[in-house]
C-alpha cells in the first residue's frame, strides 16, 4: 500500500501519444444511453425550476415555455435559502479542517513512530468503521445534547469530524509511511526535530492525500442528512439538505420553486465534484482498493 | 456522502496491521528510539517521544472515543431501560425491549424489505455496473467525460435527488405524464405508494444513484489487469466476450468481492432515501420501511429512547453478523492478495 495506489483510474491509453480512436458507433449509442438515464431526472429538477406550477400541471413532463426565472429569483432573493449556505459552509469547512489536522497528526504518529501500542491504537480506529453513523444516531443525539449542543453547528461538526476519522487514517497512513526514511535522516541531521519534520516535510510531501481525504470529508458534510435531522431542529440552525426538506415540505404545493430550491442546492456539490472529480473518484477507488 | 463510502476498513484492519509488524523487524536509521540502551538520555527521549505521540494522537482520539465508541457502547446500555430520554434511565426492564422488537410485525416486514433491498442491489447493480465498466474500458473518444457524467448521481445530496424522484414519481407527476405522451399511458403507475411496486421504485432509484461508485470501482479493478494476458489471450484466437469470461472477470473477482462487501453494509443502513421519499409513515404502508427507519420512526420521533437504542443494536448487531459471516467465507480467501495486489505486481 504505497501513496502510488491511490491512482486515478484513467484510461489506458494506447502506446505513445496518439489519440485514442474513436471505436464502434454501437458503444457511442450506448454510453448515450446510459449517460441520459443517470442525467434525466438531474436536468428534471433544473429545467423544471424555469416552469411555472400551471405549467407544470397541464403538462408535467414538458419543457419551459416560455421559461420564467421567478423560482429560481425567488429563492436567491431569500434569506432562508442564503442562512442555509452558510450553515452548510461552515460545518462543511471545519468539519475538513478538523478531520485533516487531527487525521493527519494521529496518522503520522501510526505511520512513523514505533511504540507498543501502536498496532492496537491503529485497530481501534480502523474499528471505528464497523459504525457508521446511522447505527450510532440515537445514543449520539443522546450524547451531543448532554454536551448541551443542540441547534448549533458544533453539535454536527463534532460527531462527523469523528466517524470521518476511520477512514482518512486508513487513507493517509501509506502515504505518510510511504515517505522514505532517508529524507527523515536528512532533515534531523540537518537539525531538525520530529515535530519541525512533521509541519516542513510530511504535511507537503502528503498533499495529495490531504487533497483526497479533505474533500470526501467535505462532500459527506455538505450532503449529511441524519444528523443534522438529529440534532437541529430550529430552523435557523438548518444546513441545505434539511432546508430541501423543510421547503418541499412547507411549499408542497408550489412544485416549480420546490424544484428551484433543491437545484440551486445541488449547485455547490457540483461545482465542487467537477474541479476535484479526479480527486474524489480517485480517492474513493484508494479508500477500497488500498 | 453515506456511509457506502467508508466502510472497506473490516478487510483491511489485519492486513495493515501485519504490515505494521513487518516494519518492525526492518531497521529504520531516522526513527527516535534506535539509541543504545546504555545511552544515559534515553529516558529523556522516550518521554519526548511519548508527549509526542499523546499531543499527536490525543485529539483524534478523544474525538473519536466520545463520539463514536462512548455511544455505541451507551446504546448497548440504555436499550435495556424503558427511558423517554430526560433525566437518567431508572426503569430497568431487562431485554424486554429486544423482547418487542422480535415480535413486533413492522419490525420484520422492516427487515425483510433490508433482505430483498440487499440481496436485489447486488443483482441489479452488479452486472450494470460490470457491462458498463467494460464498455468503457474500451479505448474511445470522450471516456472521461462519460466517467464523470456516470458519477454525478452518487456525488448529490441523498436529499436532492429523493425530493426530484418523489415529485417526478407521483401519479400526476413527469414519469407518467411523459409515458402518456409517447402512447404508453397505460404503464403509468402509483410508483410511491402501491406497495406492490413501491419496493421495486425504491429499487431503481437506489441503482441509479450508487451504480456509479461500482462502475468506479470497476474500473479501477480493471486497470490492474495487465494488458498482456487480454494480448497472449487475443493471438490465441480467444473472441473479446471469451476474454471477459475467462481472463477479466476472475481477475476482477476481489474488486467485485469488496464492492460487494460495501453495497450489503450500506443496504442494512439504509435510511436517507427512504426517509426522504415515503416518510416515516408511508414508508410501512408503502412496503419500503428499512430497519434504520423503524429505528428513528419507533425510537426518537416516538419519544421511546431505549426503545430506539435497543433498535440500534439489533441493526448493528445484523450488520456484524453479516460482516463477520462474509468475511469469513468469501473475503478470506482473497483478503491480503485483493488488498496487497498492486504492490505485490
């Protein structure tokens, strides 16, 4: 398990730098296919925002016409909606924060220290994803409002800053084991200590799984749903996904602004997943292959 | 992202582990505690390296214990008490509440719709998600693009995309009107709540969103087979579909196995989707209830807090049941070379 393995998987090009060839128009015909049944009822949600309820109505698998912008003005013109994005901002981003710096520092300690209790240690936390959080949701609720932090984003950030631990161990250990001891012995002779190592060296020479774990940890934020379901029930505390729901379920009959809602919510995931897709899909592949 | 995404770690634990003690025995020149035992700083440096070691690793794991183990560990307590949730469990029923869940009727349609949703995504999205790996193994223009379209579902909100599929599945709603325009009107269905159909819906969605992260997979494993064999295999006079059978698909087995592994884990907690799409409600009505939805529907929403811990239990306790069994006989066999392959390569 070297910092080699998590590879993007990507395809194999043919020897030297042609490109590829096209290949049959029956495989073209296909992937077409498939790519229109996974986008369907993505462009469904879009398009179906620009339409009014009447339209709608009379003729629910139609296209806009004429296209309104009202839905979409509508919840941008919220401050709802705009409460909302903050709230998934922030718990998305310190929920990275925390699970990258503790993550890195506990992995470093089991990639490069020798010590007894360190094959134990290592254990604990890779045990830790025999748990996913549906399993421990009750007694978690029970645990966050004993803490007394109820409707507030730490009461979130916490818990998923813990079951996020498991697996960016698992991710980062290679890497920094990966890192060869020469430059180690390079650094320390030349004066400097473990912990100076550790902040000029392996927090540089790691970036790359760094990059992978911090933004799983940001997409399983910014889509978490049972927890925030647990533990914010006020409506100023909601994050997006409770914020979907609240608003289908409060406009359920105004379905083209339910679709305008839930598609400028999906807006930030996306732009996300398309400038690190390499990363994620590379770093999902990591995590199960090793 | 649920928890589909993180749970490899079961299989991977022993073999890390092993690798840990390998490194043992092999002498590293920078690590702290190489110094001869007669060297008068040494007790100074070991307790360096201990603050080190506790300041590094203290964070994580106070983090770690007291929200993941400390409350699986409380669950297993307070689901032996009656306990609305206020104030300290005092009404010790013993296992009267594992008692309730056993013969409760909701309970078991509950798990057996987990039953049939496990079972059934592995037959739905294991041979989609291997014929679309294949096809786009193959060398042609615009793979990636076709990669990251396919991928797209899995990345959205469990939110997102259950709000679009109940408001495109009602009866009034885009699936039918448009089965009407192209003259197939008498397909259209009450997809949600005819508990006929209702599971089969839950079925397609649930493939259409997670199909993704197998093809992914996939084709990772995919890469890893050496292009050589398909060759020597292609000058034999071997057709491509002989290849696939004889040469890709046994070679692809531990990719498939662990997948497997990921899909059943993430079917027995399955919870988001269908919470979101039936409710709490209609999801028993409809035939879509899983056992994580007893779990909140019966447990918080009902105010019966060691009732619902109870419920949390038995759910964890199926889910390592069923890990351990499937450890047991089907990764073991392949565990280290699965787990090991590239760099044994």
């Amino acid at each position: 398990m070297t910092a080699s393995t998590i590879a993007i998987p990507r395809a194999r090009r043919p020897r030297g730098n042609a490109p590829l060839p096209w290949g049959s128009p029956a495989i073209y015909f296909g992937a077409f296919v498939v790519i229109a049944l996974m986008l369907a009822p993505i462009l469904y949600i879009i398009v179906g925002g620009f339409r009014t309820n009447s339209q709608i109505t009379a003729d629910p698998s139609g296209l806009p016409s004429p296209w309104v912008t009202e839905n979409y003005a509508g919840v941008l013109g919220s401050t709802t909606f705009w409460g909302e994005v903050a709230n998934s901002t922030v718990a998305a981003v310190v929920t990275t924060i925390g699970v990258v710096a503790l993550g890195l520092m506990a992995s470093y300690v089991l990639a490069r220290y020798r010590f007894r209790a360190r094959g134990v240690l290592y254990a604990v936390f890779a045990a830790g994803l025999m748990f996913p959080m549906t399993v421990a949701i009750t007694p978690l609720y029970i645990v966050v409002r004993n803490l007394g932090l109820m409707n507030s984003l730490a009461g979130i950030i916490l818990p998923q800053i813990a079951f996020a631990l498991p697996a960016t161990i698992i991710i980062l250990v290679p890497f920094l084991r990966a890192i060869p001891d020469e430059i180690e012995e390079a650094a320390s002779i030349d004066g400097c200590s473990r912990l100076g190592f550790f902040w000029r060296m392996v927090v540089p020479l790691a970036l790359p799984g760094v990059i992978t774990v911090g933004i799983l940890a940001f997409i399983a934020s910014w889509n978490s749903y049972i927890l925030p379901l647990f533990i914010l029930n006020n409506e100023a505390s909601f994050t997006l996904p409770l914020g979907v729901q609240a608003f289908a379920s409060q406009y359920s009959v105004d379905t083209a602004k339910v679709l305008a809602f839930t598609s400028l919510s999906m807006i930030p995931a996306l732009i996300f997943f398309s400038i690190f897709e390499r990363r994620i899909v590379g770093g999902l592949t990591g995590a199960v292959k090793g | 992202m649920s928890v589909r995404t993180s749970t490899p770690a079961p299989t991977r634990g022993p073999a890390d582990d092993a690798r840990v003690g390998d490194d043992e025995s092999s002498p590293t020149p920078g690590r702290a505690d190489d110094a001869a035992p007669s060297n008068p700083r040494r007790g100074r440096r070991d307790w360096a390296k201990s603050a080190e070691i506790a300041v590094l690793v203290g964070p994580a794991l106070v983090v770690f214990l007291g929200f993941v183990i400390f409350p699986v560990v409380m669950a297993g307590y307070y689901g032996f008490f009656r306990w609305k949730g206020f104030g300290p469990p005092t009404d010790f029923i013993g296992l009267q509440n594992y008692v309730t869940i056993f013969q409760d009727p909701t309970f078991h349609e509950a798990l057996w719709h987990n039953a049939v949703i496990v079972v059934m995504s592995l037959v739905l999205q294991g041979p989609i998600a291997l014929l679309l790996a294949l096809l786009l193994n193959r060398p042609m223009r615009g793979q990636s693009v076709i990669r990251v379209l396919i991928f797209v579902p899995y990345v959205l909100a469990e939110v997102v995309v259950g709000t679009g599929w109940s408001l495109m599945l009602q009866s009034d709603g885009a699936l039918n009107g448009l089965l009407e325009k192209i003259g197939l009107g008498a397909l259209a269905q009450d997809w949600l709540s005819n508990p006929q159909l209702a599971i089969w819906t839950l079925l397609a969605i649930i493939t259409w969103k997670y199909v993704g992260f197998a093809v992914i997979l996939f084709l990772a494993g995919l890469q890893g087979i050496p292009q050589e064999l398909t060759e020597a295999a292609q000058i034999d006079g071997a057709s491509y579909w002989q290849i696939q059978r004889r040469i890709t698909l046994p070679l692809l087995g531990p990719t498939l196995r662990i997948w497997a592994f990921l899909s059943i884990i993430g079917s027995l907690q399955l919870f988001d989707l269908v919470y979101i799409i039936w409710g709490q409600y209609i999801a028993s009505t409809a035939g879509t209830s899983t056992m994580a939805t007893y779990m909140v529907a019966n447990g918080r929403n009902a105010g019966n807090y060691g009732y619902g811990n109870a419920v949390a239990v038995v759910l964890f306790l199926i889910s390592l049941l069923v890990a351990l069994i499937y450890q047991r006989y089907v990764l073991r066999r392949d565990t280290a070379g699965a787990l090991t392959e590239r760099s044994e390569r």
